[in-house]
C-alpha cells in the first residue's frame, strides 16, 4: 500500500504519524524542507520538498504506484489540481481537502468525481457534524455514526449517584431492551478495559456503548441520564469551523457568535442569516456576561487558540451553561481537559484522519476516539469464514476485542453471545491497542 | 508629457455642449407631434412645431459646436448636467405652445372648442410665457398640472404634444440621449444614468441598460394602448372609434410615464363610466412598477419578483388599504356621492403619482385630503419607475429603520444587529448611511412641500384653504399632478415660478437642483461646512 501525502501541515502530519503505524510506504510532500526534515526524523517516512501541483514532484513521489494520494495543503485550488494530476498520472484514489463548502453542497452538479477526484473532506464541515450530533444528544460525550444511520458508537460519562453505580453489568442487564445496545468498553484511570459480566461500573467511568438508531435514548436512560433539549447556542469564534457551524446550525439553533475581529465580524454578519454576530472578546468575563452566558444551553468553543477554547468552556460550565464544546488542536492538551470537566472535544486533524482512514484497505474504519486508546475496525464476512460457523460466544475470539455490532443489508444488529455472522455482514470491531492478536483469519 | 490644462472656462463649454446635445434631441422629438398636426390638419400647430424644431436645432448645433473642449464631467457635473439639461428642455419644449398660440387665427381655434360650449380655445392662454413654461415643464416632469382649462381646446397636435413630453420625461431625458446618441464613454454615462435613475445596471453596459429601459418602457406602453382601445371599445361602444385610437394612445402614454394628462375636458371623468374608472387602474399601476423589476419579470422571467420584489409588494398592499381607508373617510365625511369609486381611483392616482382625476377635491373634507397627501402623494411608487414622491423603497427603509434602533436598545453593546432589506443584508454601518440619505432626503423634500404650502397660503385665492394650499403643493412637488383648483391660469404668477421649481426639483429628486445651486453661489470648489 503506498500512500502520498501532499501538504505536511497539521493535518497531513497528524495522518502521517496515524498512518505510519499500519503501513510502511508513505511520503510526504511539502515545500517547507524544515518541516519535512522534522517529519523525517520523527516518523521515519520519505519526503520530497517541492509542489505537488508540479508533475515532476509527483513523479518523484512515485504517483504511478500510488494507492491513496491525500491532499492536504491548506491552499484548496493547489489540492484539487494535485489531485486532478496524481490522478491521471495514475493514483488509484485521490482525496483532496477543500475549504470552500460550496463543493460539498453542489455535489450532484459539481460533479468532481468524473474528474478525478474520488472524495473531498473538509475538516470544518466534519467538526460541524460532530457537533451537530452531539448537540442532539448533549447528555453524550461523543457519538459516532459507525454506518449509515444504523449503528452509532455513543461514549458517556457516569456521574454522580446514579443507579449503575457499583453494579455489575450482569446486575444491571435487566435495564437493557432487546437488543438495541451493548457496552463495548469503559475507560476508567486513563486505562481501556473491554468489559465482561462481573465488571462493576464506577463513579467517573466514561462508558462505551454501540447501539442501533432505536437504543439511542435508551442508552441515556440506562446511564441515568436526561435527555436536556438544546435551544440556545453560543459560538465563540468565528473562524472557519466557527462559521460553518453556525452556517449549518442555525437551522435548529438560536445562535450567537462571538469574535474578536471587526472585519470578520462584519463578514460574517453579512453573510450568515439567522444568527446574531456579537464583537468581543470571547474570553472577556465581562463581555460573557454582558451577553447573558448564563441563558445558553451550549457553548461552543471554536477559536484558534486550544488553550482559549478551554477555558472559556470552563467559565461557561461554572455559569451553569449544560453542554461545553471545546476544540482542542493541541492532542497533548486532551487528557487534561477532560479531566477539567469539559463535556466534549473536537479536533479537526482527528476528524480528518478518522474519515480518510475509512478509506484505507482492507475495508477497515479506524475510529480514533479522543483521549480513548482504542479503535474500532470494519470487516466485510467472506464466504466460508471462521466467523460464520458458531455463534459468537463459542467462536473463542481473542481477548481484547469484542464484536461490537453487525450491519446486515443496512439493518444494525447488536451482537450478543448467540448471535450468528453471516457472510457479507459488515462486523464492527472494537479492540484495544495491546491486542497484537489478528483476528483477520476470523473474516477471510 | 503634458497634461491638458483645464480651466473654469471648459466646465461651462462642458455644459453647455451637453446641454447642446439634448436640444437637438428636443428637435427631432418635435418632428413627431409635427407629423400628428399634419394628419388631423392642423397646419398652424405643424408651423408651430416646425418653427420650434428649427430654433431647437440651431440653438443646439451652435452649442455643440461653439464650444469645442476635451474636458469629461465628474460625479458633481452630472448632477450639474441634469439639473440645467432638464431646465433648458423644458424652457425649449415650451416653445410649440407659445409660438402656436401667437400664430393660430382665432377663427382656428374656435375650431377646435366642441360644438355648444360658449368658451374661447384655452390655446391662448399659452400667450402668457410663464403658462408655456408652466405646461412644458408639467409635462416633462410628468406631473400633470395644467394651464389648459378645456384640454381638447388647444388642438389634437398640441394634445399628443403634451402626452408625448410625458412618455419622454418619464423614462428620462437622458437616458434617452445616453441610448440614441451613445456618444458619452461609459464613466460618463454611467454619472448621469444615476442622476435620474435608480443607476440599475440591467446590462453590462450603460449603453446597453439605456436601450433596454427604453424598449421595456415602449413595450409596456404599447401595452396599456391596446389594453385601453379594446377596454374602451368594450365599455363604450358608442363612442367614436378614431377618438377611442387618439384618447387611448395619449392616456398610454400619459399613464405609463405616470403624468397624467389627459385628452378629455375632465380627464377620466370624462367618460362618465364606473368601469372606465376601474379600466384606468392598470395603467397607473404598471406605470408606478420599477423598470428594473419588468426587466427581470420579462427578461430573466422571474415572475415570483411580484411577491418578492420588496416594492412592487408594498405598492401593491399599499394600494389595497389605501383606497379602503380613503373609501371610508370619504365616505364618513358624507360629501362625496360615490366615496369607493372616488376613493378608490383618486388613491391610486395619487400614489402612483399620475394625477388622473375624477373628483373635485376642494370640497373634500380636510382630513381626506391630509391623508392623501400623507399616505400617497408623499410616498409616491417605485424607485426606478416614472414616479415622483419620496418613493416606496425610503418610506420603507426609513420605518425599518426606526424599528431597527429600537430593538437595538435590547441587545448588547457589541452585537451587530444586521438589517434584511430587500434582499440584501445591511450592516450596521451601511443601515446608518443609507438611513441617513433617506432621511435627508425625505426631510428635504418635506422641507419643500411645507415651505411650497405656506408660499400657496398667501398667493392662492381666498375660497381655498390650507390643506388646500398642502395637496397642491404636495400635487407639484410630488409630480403628481391632481389639483383642487389653485392651478388655473389666473393664479399668481409667484405661486405659478414656485411650482415650476417644484416640478422640476421633483422629478430629479431635489438633490441635482441644490447642486446647481450651490454650483452657481459657491463655484465648484470643495469647501468645508
């Protein structure tokens, strides 16, 4: 598998540093040598210093060979024409990230396919989408659609004194309706465990659910949780993940946004109908409260600076504000944050990386959860596998992984010990990192 | 390299080369109401139009001519050229009136009196320049108001004259002049296209826009004519097919530029007919639509522009409760014998600034009469359109406006409050300017009507009161053209010059004048207020 990167910003080195771990041959292409020499060292992956709009470069990369060119750069025109060329010099699948939403919402007639370009990301409109479902269920940490509306991965906190606490998963199975939602994993002391029956639950545990469109709610109320409605959201900064969201939400939303910048301000303000434009500094208690923090339901802390992000949503938690969003660019600062209280944290580079990954051979989707060491695989069931001769809990499959979930023509499942595989299900498999065990025999 | 020199000099020869321009223009429009006069044999107005046509030329050849410069108006000379371009035309156009009304024999003229009437022709009150003047400039600004007592009187061919300067004054002068001559380079164009325009571009180019609004405008007209002559021929199929033809072609025109003249003794109540009333609505509502909003119904075929359209949408309603309310104040009043009818037609008349009239509206009561000129004269229709009045689209933004800063009380310090306005989104800063030229404007023009009224006060017959005094003045300055009698060619010669300014203050929206003005008092030197 040879994969070309071009553009070794913070995305394309974020997917770099992912992707190295699965596969061998990638290279990097940048025109800043210094980053690149950093990339080198750090990841141990070849670059070439040049642009990769330029034919030679490309050639150089080996684009002939290539399986997967990304183009990442932060100059949208500059990753179309890389793709547009890598892809007649013969890359099998391109992607190119893009800035200008419009392309993503004239798909039909902007048909960039027939060009060359096989799929387009755009990190700001993943974000969006992120936080669009988690402000549909802010009782959630995370949420993942895993496919098409008919399995989501929900991640959420146990607090407080409620029910599960210090009970075993078996004591509580009884909450649970028929088979509409499974624990996958609990994440407890900065460690992943996959559960089994006697694991008792803990205050403070963030618990991992896989669940079909129809236990979603049901597994709020399993975690004894409310489902709080949403109304009234407060954007802080209006960067271009600031704008899209507001863009996109205002639909369902009372929106206010807060940025700095005059000039922006009036940019946005032009542009965005629906949504109030507030000019002030967003981490100015003084402003907040001028602009009644204490009446919004969500906080959505999107400005450039990680550090600001956080600590405005910790101003917004101590006002009373019910669901915090802050995006953490800086990966390092995660850990932490959550154990501050933030709800839920958004990162672009991973949202990026986690859609290219569904893109990676062997039909797998890794899904990178934050701060969670763990990742969830896709398989498609070949005929005749080792999968679909028992039923799962005589399969004797490895530990540290679980099945966690089967689509079957578009029907989510949830796979309990009886279940049986079939072929051509899709099996959705969350394991932990120290499992070195393949379990791809299982599938072929 | 040297650069061209200019001196104070060339900005008059500039000037006065334009204004050339348009005389000559004038003279070929004569060469149309020239060829009517000969069709219905009327040989002393043909003399009149030729003799007209021939100084108009001259005047306009020496001009251009004479005063040869490379100099290239600025924003300021536009307005400058507007303001002097529309005096000189109407001064000229008022030509064919004086110089018939010296040459017709009497005998003539008792010719054109219908058979029973004991009046003399009302041709030779035109003897009077100043009444020439008055009727040339009324025609040209397409307000209406006459000095022909009995308008059939003065002669089909000074008739179709009068209609005639209101369909070229509607659409505008110089628009005309920019789509027949093209001879200004685009920047040019451009300045004075906005002048007496919206400034629009319908067409990349302003050449090009020109001769668009001229085409809808003949198209729309042509219309109303055929509308009219079936309408008419319907309603009333005993009357007289030619006059049915010379009535309809003149109130299509005189409607679609929202003038106003009309061919008959009482104007449309000359019909005597409730359903001529109500056949005459359409063209006074076409006339007051924005040319740009035909533009894009016909041409891009938006027709979903009539409800999205912000002011066609608010003449249309306006319309609707305007002639409720009138209908029932003149109807509470009790000294009208048919309030809806009246009511009905006279607020559309007024709105749309067109001035057709079927009531005498001195006996009005005056709360009646302050409401028409509240709610209709004032506000007139479309910007874009042949309208006078402040015009729909500031009444509009001017209310928004006051809303707008009262909810900004409510939110905070920083909040950018955006204003949506006929599909556009203003800023705050934006909404500030475009308020604050709104409001000038409207102050000014306000200005004008109240200091009109109070000049009236004093000069109009004593059995007229004052809020006679207002609708007339609000009647001039709006171009709107209704009277309730102080317009006769007895008034004072005072109040005659006062709605002369009027007029032609109105049609260019006032600013152009006080540009002249000020050009005339101060020069054209910046200077600090």
């Amino acid at each position: 598998m040879k994969i070309i990167i071009a553009g070794d910003g913070e995305v394309g080195f974020y997917l770099a540093k992912l992707l190295v771990l699965e596969f061998q041959d990638i290279t990097l292409i940048d025109t800043q040598k210094d980053k690149l020499d950093f990339a080198e060292k750090d990841l141990g992956i070849a670059t070439i210093t040049g642009d990769s709009t330029r034919y030679k470069v490309l050639k150089q990369a080996g684009v002939e060979s290539a399986n997967l060119l990304i183009a990442v750069t932060s100059v949208e025109s500059s990753n179309i024409t890389t793709c547009l060329i890598g892809k007649k010099l013969g890359a099998k699948f391109t992607i190119a990230r893009i800035n200008n939403m419009e392309y993503l919402v004239d798909r039909k007639t902007l048909d960039l396919k027939d060009l060359g370009i096989d799929e387009l990301i755009s990190p700001e409109s993943l974000v969006t989408r992120e936080v669009r479902y988690i402000l549909r269920s802010p009782a959630l940490k995370e949420i993942f659609n895993l496919h098409d509306k008919a399995l989501y991965l929900m991640g959420l906190l146990l607090e407080e004194d409620t029910y599960l606490v210090n009970k075993t998963i078996v004591e509580t199975a009884g909450l649970i309706p028929h088979n509409s939602f499974m624990i996958v994993a609990v994440h407890r002391n900065d460690t992943t465990i996959i559960p089994t029956g006697d694991l008792h639950y803990h205050k403070g545990d963030l618990l991992y659910f896989v669940s079909t469109e129809e236990g979603k709610n049901s597994v709020i109320e399993y975690a004894g949780k409310k489902t709080k409605g949403i109304k009234n959201v407060l954007v802080i900064g209006g960067s271009r993940t600031g704008e899209y969201i507001a863009l996109k939400l205002s639909r369902y939303y009372n929106i206010k946004l807060i940025d700095k910048d005059i000039e922006k301000c009036n940019y946005l303000a032009k542009n965005i109908p629906n949504v109030q434009i507030v000019c002030g500094d967003g981490t100015d208690i003084k402003v907040l409260e001028e602009e009644r923090l204490e009446d919004f339901d969500a906080v959505v802390s999107v400005t450039g600076n990680s550090e600001t992000n956080i600590f405005t949503c910790l101003i917004a938690k101590e006002y009373g504000v019910k669901k915090a969003i802050a995006m953490v660019e800086n990966i390092g600062l995660f850990d932490y944050s959550q154990k501050m209280g933030i709800d839920t944290l958004i990162n672009k580079k991973m949202a990026a990386a986690n859609f290219i990954f569904r893109y990676i051979i062997k039909g797998r989707v890794l899904t990178h959860l934050y701060g969670v060491d763990a990742r969830i695989q896709e398989f498609t069931v070949k005929k005749n596998s080792k999968v679909t001769k028992k039923p799962i809990k005589e399969l004797n499959f490895p530990k540290n992984n679980i099945i966690s979930g089967v689509v079957r023509n578009g029907q989510g499942y949830i796979t309990l010990g009886n279940f049986q595989i079939k072929a051509e299900d899709k099996v959705f498999i969350f394991s932990l990192p120290q499992s070195n065990s393949d379990i791809d025999p299982f599938f072929n | 390299m040297t650069f061209p020199h200019h001196n104070k000099f060339d900005i008059f020869k500039m000037l006065l080369k334009q204004i050339g321009s348009l005389q000559i223009l004038l003279s070929i429009i004569m060469v149309v109401p020239l060829i009517v006069s000969i069709i219905y044999g009327e040989y002393y107005s043909a003399s009149g139009f030729l003799i007209s046509s021939l100084i108009c030329i001259v005047t306009g050849f020496s001009l251009q001519k004479g005063f040869q410069t490379s100099f290239e108006p600025l924003h300021r000379h536009a307005l400058i050229i507007a303001a002097l371009g529309w005096l000189s035309i109407a001064i000229m156009g008022s030509l064919p009136f004086l110089i018939t009304a010296y040459i017709t024999p009497t005998d003539v003229a008792k010719q054109f009196c219908q058979s029973g009437t004991d009046y003399t022709s009302s041709l030779y009150y035109f003897k009077n320049p100043l009444h020439a003047f008055f009727e040339s400039m009324s025609g040209f600004t397409t307000t209406g108001l006459t000095m022909a007592v009995h308008e059939p009187s003065i002669g089909k061919g000074l008739l179709f004259y009068r209609s005639f300067t209101q369909l070229l004054g509607g659409a505008g002068f110089i628009i005309l002049s920019i789509a027949v001559l093209g001879q200004s380079n685009g920047k040019v164009a451009l300045l004075l296209y906005g002048t007496e325009s919206t400034g629009e571009r319908l067409k990349p180019s302003i050449i090009e826009t020109a001769r668009s609004i001229w085409k809808l405008y003949l198209g729309i007209t042509l219309f109303s004519f055929v509308y009219l002559v079936i309408g008419t021929h319907i309603i009333l199929p005993g009357y007289k097919f030619s006059e049915n033809i010379f009535d309809s072609i003149n109130h299509a025109m005189t409607g679609q530029s929202t003038g106003g003249f009309s061919t008959l003794d009482d104007s449309i109540a000359g019909y005597h007919s409730l359903k001529m009333d109500m056949l005459y609505l359409l063209p006074m509502i076409l006339g007051s639509l924005s040319l740009p909003f035909y533009f894009k119904v016909i041409y891009n075929k938006q027709i979903n522009q009539f409800w999205k359209n912000l002011q066609t949408r608010s003449i249309l309603i306006l319309c609707l409760l305007g002639s409720i309310i009138l209908s029932l104040m003149l109807m509470k009043s009790g000294v009208i014998s048919e309030p809806f009818r009246t009511g009905i037609f006279q607020f559309v008349s007024a709105l749309t600034t067109t001035g057709w009239q079927t009531s005498d509206v001195h006996i009005w009561d005056g709360p009646s009469i302050v409401f028409i000129v509240m709610s209709a004269m004032v506000v007139g229709g479309a910007a874009g359109a042949t309208v006078g009045g402040i015009k729909i689209i500031r009444v509009l933004l001017i209310f928004k406006g006051i809303f707008w800063n009262i909810t900004n009380f409510f939110s905070s310090e920083n909040s950018i409050n955006v204003v949506r306005f006929n599909e556009r989104r203003l800023l705050p800063d934006e909404m500030n300017k475009e308020l604050a030229s709104a409001a000038t404007f409207s102050y000014i023009y306000l200005l004008f009507v109240l200091i009109s009224a109070l000049i009236t006060y004093y000069f109009m017959d004593g059995n007229f009161t004052i809020t006679d005094a207002l609708f007339e003045s609000a009647s001039a300055q709006g171009t709107v053209g209704l009277s309730c009698g102080i317009t006769n060619p007895e008034m004072s010669p005072v109040l005659e010059f006062t709605y002369i300014i009027q007029m032609w203050t109105g049609r260019l929206e006032i600013i152009p004048v006080l540009v002249l003005f000020r050009t005339i008092l101060f020069g054209t030197k910046p200077k600090i207020v």
